[in-house]
C-alpha cells in the first residue's frame, strides 16, 4: 500500500518538476540592472595642512541625497548556487558642511564597482525564487565639491537579498535590497596658496542601501520539449479459433462474434474485416480455401447478431500470418483462427 501512495505521489509531482526544469535550466546569463541609492549621511574628521605654518582638524558633515544605480552582470547559474561578474555605477548629490563654518557646499560622489558575487536561489526552478547573495570587489571613488575632484580605491563588499520571477526558461526578473560599504577612503587634496603649500585630507565612512530592479537572459536555454505524440489507437479486435479441418463454430467462438457485434454497434460507423488462417498442415491451395470458409462462417454469424453484410470484408490467408510460426505440416491450434477486427 505505502508503494502504491509513494508512486502516486510521484506521478502527481512530475508535471510540477517539469515545469521546474523547463523554468530555469541554468547554464550562463547575462543581465541588466538600476535602481535608486541611498549613501548613509555621515559626520567626520578633516584634516587641513599649512605647511609650515598650520596643522589643525575640524569636522564635517555629509548629507546626501537619493541617487542612482546601473550596472550589468554575467553569470552562471548552477540551479541553486549562482556565480557573478559584476560592473555598476553609483552617484550622489549632497551637501557638506565644515565645522562651526556658516552655509554648505554641494558635492558629488561617484562609485564605480567591480565585484565577484555568489548567490543561493531557494526553491530554484520554480516561477518565484527568493534568493540571497555576497560580494566583494573593488570600488572607484570619486569626490567633488568646491570646484575640486579627488579619487580613492578601496575595498568594496554587499550582501543582497531578493526575489526573482522565471518568465519563462530564457528571461528572468529580480527585485532586490542591496547593501555596499567600503573601506573608508583618504581624500587628499593638495595646492598651493599666496605661495604656500597646503593639503587636506578627509575620511568620510561609505555605506549605500541600494533597492534594484534586473532582468537576466539565460543563454543555451533548453528548447520547450515537443508535445508528446498523440497516443495509437489500436482497433478493437476478437480472435475465434477452430478445430483441425473444420469451419463450424464453437459456442465460445458464437460467443466471442456477439462481442465483436456488440462492439461494432457501439462505434456507429465502422467496418469489419474477418481475416481467415490456418495451420501448416494440408496442401497449401486447400488451406487457402478453408481460410476463406472459416471467415465467411465467421460473417454469416455478424450478420446474424445484426451487423450490416456491407459493411464486413472476407480474407483469406491461407498458411500465411501464422500466429505461431511453425515448420511445415504442424496441426497448432493457435493459428487455426479467425481475426475480427473494427475500424
């Protein structure tokens, strides 16, 4: 009993597996993706150097505004495990203002991000996959505010979480929240006053909250697989079987000819074929002509139960289309037949 529900259970759950398959192949993608970014605002220490004169600290503080994310990606999808090569761009406006200093100064800050990524997708194959993901990489940063541009490479790092919906087994959508931070970067900016030399340096901390939209197209995607070809019909058929020499029918073979004229009767329109046989034993030319009794016996008797003449063939086989094949001169009761077939 427990064998008979498993497989049960297994034949309702393979049109559903299917459909997983078909859904997500895996194999390489590539994708697109934006979204809007958010840069945490941030207080920290500037550092201004007159040389030699003046070395003094104060402090700063960033507020920024939301901004924009794009990049692209390439990948390999595993079915479950997803590796990435990833490339965005982030920029920001905001405002910085100095210490004790009246007013503000705007800025714009730029990130050029080149990351490894893996992900993990719940549940992969199915329409919606949840996913999450890491990454780390390197980060381009670029600075300006008050007419000055300074740049910094550092480390970069993300975590990701989301959801993705297979359209079909070639293109993909993702919804995602993403975090990126970075080490904190040096500014220095150097140049020279009345004749003096001087430098600034700044530390400000780099977190973003990114929310993205994507669509990935797989490539190498298996093809639907063909419908299945339409099941064969085998027409219905009865056998009635004779004894050696003989064309009578036996109450059994009455029997079975009343099914096959009930059966014709429940199709509406169809003919009959009565195909005759006979053994290998006896002359072949009588053989023939004891085939054809053994079917016109047979017809007499469709007629009989009710079924039109015009509407059956008579074949005689002879020793020809044994059922079981024997050496010449064999009495098998077997291929001492009548075949009723309906179509």
């Amino acid at each position: 009993m427990k064998r008979m529900v498993v497989g049960a259970a297994l034949l309702a759950a393979a049109p559903f597996a299917a459909q997983a398959q078909s859904l997500q192949p895996g194999g390489v993608y590539v994708g697109l993706e934006g979204g809007l970014n958010w840069i945490f605002n941030s207080s920290f220490n500037s550092t201004a150097t007159v040389a030699p004169f003046f070395t003094g600290s104060f402090q700063t503080n960033a507020s920024w505004n939301t901004g924009y994310v794009l990049g692209g990606v390439v990948g390999y999808d595993f079915l479950g495990p997803r590796i990435e090569l990833e490339g965005a761009y982030r920029a920001n406006n905001g405002n910085i203002t100095f210490g004790g200093t009246p007013g503000s100064a705007g800025i714009v800050f730029q990130q050029i991000n080149v990351m490894g990524n893996i992900y993990y997708d719940f549940m992969a194959g199915n329409a919606l996959v949840p996913y999450i993901g890491a990454g780390a990489g390197a980060a381009f940063l670029n600075a300006g505010a008050l007419g000055v541009s300074v740049n910094s490479t550092q480390f970069a790092y993300q975590a990701m979480v989301g959801v993705g919906y297979n359209l079909d087994s070639t293109f993909r959508i993702n919804l995602e929240g993403r975090y990126m931070g970075t080490t904190t970067p040096n500014f220095v900016h150097t140049g020279t006053a009345s004749g003096f030399g001087y430098s600034i340096t700044t530390s400000p901390s780099n977190n973003n909250i990114s929310a993205m939209l994507s669509l990935h197209m797989k490539f190498g995607a298996a093809p639907p697989p063909p419908p299945p070809p339409p099941p064969v019909v085998t027409p219905p058929s009865f056998m009635v079987f004779f004894d050696w020499d003989r064309s009578n029918l036996s109450q059994q073979a009455l029997t079975t000819i009343g099914q096959a004229a009930a059966a014709f009767k429940s199709k509406g329109n169809a003919r009959i074929t009565a195909t005759g046989h006979t053994d290998t034993s006896g002359p072949e030319a009588y053989n023939m002509a004891l085939s054809l009794r053994r079917a016109n016996a047979v017809k007499d008797a469709l007629v009989r139960n009710g079924v039109p003449a015009q509407a059956i063939s008579v074949i005689g086989m002879g020793e020809k289309g044994l059922l079981v094949q024997t050496a010449d001169g064999v009495r098998e009761p077997q291929n001492r037949r009548v075949e009723i077939v309906i179509q």
